[in-house]
C-alpha cells in the first residue's frame, strides 16, 4: 500500500464517522451515547453536527494534502489520547455505547494506517 493511499484511508474514517455527525448528529447521538448521558436538544445536536464538521474539514483536508512520513508519525502519536478517551467514557464512565465504540475502531484504523503511511512515505522519500 502506498502512503497516498494510506492517506485516503485515513481520510475516509474522518468523511465517514464525520459526515454521520454532520448530517445526522440526532442518530448519532441515539445510538451512540448511553441513556443517561443522552440529550437530544437542540443545542447538543448543534455541538454533534459541529463536531461532525470538524472531521469533515480535516478528512478532505487529508484529501488535498500530501503527508510525509513525519506527518504520517505526528498523527499517530496524536491519536494515542484517544484511546484513553475511548476508554474512559466506555468504561470508567459510560457515556459511549458499543456503537459509540466506532470512534475507538476509526481510531484503531487510523493508527495503523498512519504506521503504514509512515513506512511507506519513508520508503518513497528514501527512492525520491
């Protein structure tokens, strides 16, 4: 796999998972936040759907840009609160449902895929 198309992946997760909060931020929140910390006013599906727009903004960003393999390494390592994220509110405090998990297998996804876009940017740098 080449590193732009590891970049797409990459990108995809954001349009994908993104795009759901953005146009559909009351069924995210239905599915994807525990009962007791679900509210479906408007001002919560306004901050969903803002959410969602941030990860549309940086999916097509990753579109347009090309990473390096240093890029592709920052990423990863920036993903890695994240996962302290996903755990906390899944299970020290149950605000994600399995389906709110999503968010911890785009994250997993992405990890991966910056490794992979790391070690292939560094190759393609090295024949460059």
């Amino acid at each position: 796999m080449s590193a732009r198309i590891a970049q797409f992946l990459i990108a995809a997760v954001f349009l994908a998972l993104g795009g759901w909060a953005l146009f559909a931020p009351a069924s995210v929140i239905e599915l994807a936040v525990t009962e007791g910390y679900r509210d479906s006013n408007y001002l919560t599906r306004f901050t969903m759907a803002c959410f969602g727009s941030q990860a549309v903004l940086f999916g097509l960003m990753a579109l347009i840009t090309r990473w390096s393999a240093r890029a592709f390494l920052v990423f990863a390592a920036l993903l890695l609160p994240f996962f302290g994220f996903n755990w906390y509110f899944h299970f020290e405090v149950p605000v994600l449902t399995s389906i709110g998990m999503l968010d911890f297998a785009g994250n997993i996804t992405m990890f991966a895929l910056a490794l992979w876009g790391w070690r292939a940017a560094r190759a393609e740098e090295k024949r460059a």
